[in-house]
C-alpha cells in the first residue's frame, strides 16, 4: 500500500569533460553526482552515482532523476566511504552545481587544478 511507481520514456542525464584549466584532459578521476538535498544523499544509486571519464576526459552519467545536483571530481575513491552522507558534505563547496529537467541531457564541463 501507499506505493508510488512512475514510468518514464524521457532519459535524464548529465555529461561533459574533465580537463585542466589549459584544456589538457583528465581521466585518472572519478565524478561524482549527487543531490544537493542532504536528505536524499541515502536514497541510494539512483542519485548518487560516480563514474570514471574516458581517456578523453568525456564523462556520461544517464538515467539520474530529475532535480538539483552537485559534481565533484575525485583523484580516487574509497569503496566504502565514497557515498556517505559525511564524504557526500565534505564535497558541497568544491562541487559544481546542476538542475536536471526530466528528459534533459545536460553538457557540464568540468575544469581541475592542482592534483
């Protein structure tokens, strides 16, 4: 009871480069998406989610639902921590932030400094 299912046909979902401020890529990475709402930080894969970029820096991240997002960009990640509600805060303010419509494909490029 009290169960709501939505079907969809519409695929939501964000992608873009990883390069250096001189546009060189960056690959030896990981991205990271995940809700800019602290409560949904629990909510499992379908919100937070990480992927590693191509060679060519190029990252793609489909089938995220609808709604406001931050993107980190990690040197490397820890199989069990990575997604936790207190490694998910530490990254807020060096994070890139984007709104998913549904249906939308958004580009967001991402640039990083240092290591």
């Amino acid at each position: 009871t009290d169960v709501e299912l939505t079907f969809t046909d519409q695929h939501t979902g964000v992608s873009g480069v990883i390069a250096t401020a001189a546009g060189a890529p960056v690959f030896a990475c990981y991205v990271v998406v995940f809700p800019a709402d602290p409560a949904l930080w629990a909510a499992g894969y379908r919100r937070v989610r990480h992927q590693r970029p191509a060679t060519n820096g190029r990252f793609v991240i489909d089938d995220v639902p609808p709604g406001d997002y931050f993107l980190a960009v990690l040197p490397d990640l820890d199989p069990l921590s990575w997604n936790s509600p207190e490694m998910l805060g530490s990254l807020v303010e060096r994070s890139t932030r984007v709104t998913l419509r549904e249906g939308e494909r958004k580009i967001q490029d991402l640039r990083v400094t240092g290591r």
